[in-house]
C-alpha cells in the first residue's frame, strides 16, 4: 500500500491528545481526517458527537483508532467494523474478554484489520528481553507496578466502575510485557484484591500464576505508591537475571546495561497497525486481559480504605 489512510480517532481525552494525535501527525502511512467525541474536539479536521455520525458523514474514512475506556469500546468497535472500517483497540481491548473474540470474528466477516494494540509491548526494551529469553530455563519471575493513582488518573472516574479495570488498567501493562516475553504460557494460581469500601475496583493486588513448569510468578501491582513509579519486571534464569524497568525503557542482563534505543511505544503500534492493514491481517491477543478476569475470578478480596479522588 503506497496512499496513505484515511484515520479518525474516537475519544478524544488524555491518551488521545498524549500520544494517537502526535503518533498519527508523524506517520507517513496515515491522514487524520475526524474526530468522534461527545465534548473534545481536534482542530483542523471534521468532530462528531460519535463514531456512528462519524462514520455516517465520512464515507472516505478507511480506519478507527478507539481511544475511549474500555465499557465503550464494543460498540465504537462493532459499529466502525460493521461500516467496513479497520480498527485499532486501545488496551484494554474490551471490557470482557469474550467480547473482544466477537470483534474478532466481526472482523473477519467484514475483511476488516483489527488490531488490539499493547502499547507496553512496544516499549524498546521487550523485544530483546523475549530474544534473550527464548530457550532459557526460567527460576522466578518477580513484577512490582506501583504508581500513584492521583497522578496517572486524576479525576477519572470510569477507572474504578466496572469494566474501568482499577489498578489492573496499569497492571495490564506488566501482563502484555510478561506474556509476550516469557518462553511459556502461564496461568493464575491465586490473587488478592484489595478494594476501597467506596469503589468496585481494586486499588492493589497480588498475583501469583505459574507455568506447566511449576516456575513461581509473582506480580504486585498497588495504586497508592509515589511518587516515584516503580514498574518492573525482574526474570530469573540459570543463566542470570534479566531487569527490565521504567516499564521496558530500561534493560539490564546479568548486571549488564543493554543498549535499547529510544521510546517510541505510540510511533510503533501505528508502524503495527499499518502493517496490519497493509497485509489484510488481524493481530487480537488477549492473553493479559484472560489474567486480568482470571485475577476477579480467583481473587480473594479485602476491603481496605475508602478512596476519595
Ligand atoms: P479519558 O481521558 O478519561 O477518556 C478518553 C475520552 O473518552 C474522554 O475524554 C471522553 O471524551 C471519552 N469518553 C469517556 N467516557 C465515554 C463514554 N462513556 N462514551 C463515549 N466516550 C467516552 O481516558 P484516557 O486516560 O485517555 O484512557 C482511555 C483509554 O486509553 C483507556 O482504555 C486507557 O486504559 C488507555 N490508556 C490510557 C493511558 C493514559 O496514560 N491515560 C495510557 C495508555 C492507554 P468526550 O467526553 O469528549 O466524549
């Protein structure tokens, strides 16, 4: 494919305006021509109330990129995929799993691309530490993602209703980046949930899953840790300790800092999504959100305090 797509975005909020605007701005493989959001707006193009009135004045469009939370993800998606549209997920792809199965098949149907993006997968770091892991014997694995929830959510309020996920929305992040990297399939084993009294969703929680191995994998993932954020994934193996942090900007094996080049998460899922359309491919994954519903259906939960935004 030489011509470039025609792309509109739906929901346009943070993650938006943060990283699909510029991304989409610095591809040569893309042409923003509208916006579907109910309040936002992104000058210089056509803005709609929503993907349906979007989709129904701009016969031109060629893709969607749904940027809204993932309770509304299903029907952006249905609606743009019934229309012959191609489109990427942001992550969480949906907000169940086997709704995102049917996207799948939709897809197909319509020969459309679909594509549920992991942004974290595309960090510089994770591509070399599943090479580097590919054949090894693994001993432990070890995830800590903490942040603090005041400074990477403020005010959202659709994060702690169903579906928003809680603090797995970050934790997820970590679930894409060990199931791309690690050589075996895993699964959850036990879980705790620890949610606020006033809250549907957890602000902290501990996994423990395994392999068909018995190799203990452990992930802490906590919403009340600052400032400073702490997301990192440490694999041991018989041939030494592989460390990835700052979410996979940084990697480190047995004691050795690896050169990784630069961030560009946002640039390389649209490279991906490009690709996908260019080869009439789809590329649904939904392995870190199974763990995620794994976790609320094995999750032992505590109340813990009250959370007040
Ligand atoms: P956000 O700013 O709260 O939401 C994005 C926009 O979606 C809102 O500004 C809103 O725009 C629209 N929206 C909200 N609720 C809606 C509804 N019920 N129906 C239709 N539109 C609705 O959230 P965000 O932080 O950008 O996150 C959006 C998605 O990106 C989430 O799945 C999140 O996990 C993912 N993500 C976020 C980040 C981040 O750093 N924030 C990073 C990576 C991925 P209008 O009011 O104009 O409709």
């Amino acid at each position: 494919m030489t011509e470039q797509v025609a792309i509109g975005i739906a929901g346009v909020g943070k993650i938006a305006r943060d990283q699909h605007l510029p991304a989409i701005a610095g591809h040569s493989g893309f042409k923003l021509i509208a916006g579907a959001s109910r309040n936002a707006r992104i000058d210089g193009v056509q803005n709609y109330q929503n993907v349906e009135d979007m989709l129904a004045a701009e016969p031109l469009l060629q893709a969607v990129s749904l940027c809204a939370p993932p309770q509304v993800r299903f029907s952006q998606a249905r609606a743009a995929l019934e229309a012959g549209k191609h489109v990427m997920l942001e992550k969480p792809p949906g907000a169940s799993v086997t709704e995102v199965t049917v996207l799948a098949a939709l897809a197909q149907q319509n020969q459309c691309s679909l594509f549920a993006s992991w942004h974290s997968r595309h960090a510089p770091g994770v591509e070399k530490a599943r090479a580097w892991l590919a054949g090894k014997t693994i001993t432990a694995v070890n995830v800590l993602w903490k942040e603090d929830v005041r400074r990477w959510h403020p005010g959202q309020d659709w994060i702690w209703q169903p579906g928003g996920l809680g603090v797995f929305d970050p934790g997820i992040n970590a679930l894409s980046i060990i199931t791309r990297i690690l050589p075996h399939a895993f699964f959850l084993k036990s879980a705790e949930l620890f949610v606020p009294a006033n809250r549907q969703n957890p602000i902290a929680a501990n996994l423990d899953f395994s392999d068909a191995l018995g190799t203990p994998i452990r992930a802490e993932f906590d919403w009340r840790f600052g400032p400073e954020e702490l997301w990192q994934i440490e694999v041991t193996t018989r041939d030494g300790v592989l460390h990835l942090a700052q979410g996979g900007k940084f990697l480190k094996i047995d004691g050795e800092v690896q050169d990784i080049g630069a961030e560009r998460e946002y640039p390389s899922l649209y490279d991906r999504f490009f690709e996908l359309i260019s080869t009439g491919s789809s590329d649904v994954d939904v392995s870190p959100l199974q763990h995620v519903a794994d976790a609320m259906l094995l999750g032992k939960r505590h109340e813990v305090e009250k959370f007040e935004d």
